[in-house]
C-alpha cells in the first residue's frame, strides 16, 4: 500500500464545519486527521458488511 498521501478538496456546510471542526478539537485531532480517520473506519464497516470494494490497480 502506498504511504503518500493525494490532497483534495472538501466542501462542506457551515453547520457540518463547526460540528467536524468541534469533535478534532476534543480529539486533539487536525480536521483532516479527523475526517480521513471517519472516512477510513466507513469503509472498513461497509467492506465488512459488503465485501472488500474492488480497487483497481495502476
């Protein structure tokens, strides 16, 4: 597995913001840490319900 990391762009409303922004805080996370950690542990439920999510290779 590859360790460099791809940068996007997120957007998200004001309210979701204040909300992500306020949990990282609590967390002592960044708000990328904190939605690249939501992110990464979504997938792990759904491959575990679903299967693994066929990744093509490059």
């Amino acid at each position: 597995m590859s360790t460099s990391k791809i940068q996007t762009g997120l957007r998200l409303d004001e309210t979701t913001y204040t909300k992500a922004k306020a949990l990282a805080d609590q967390e002592c996370r960044s708000l990328n840490n904190l939605v690249e950690y939501a992110l990464q542990k979504y997938i792990s439920e759904f491959e575990s319900v679903n299967g693994p999510i066929p990744v093509p290779e490059e």
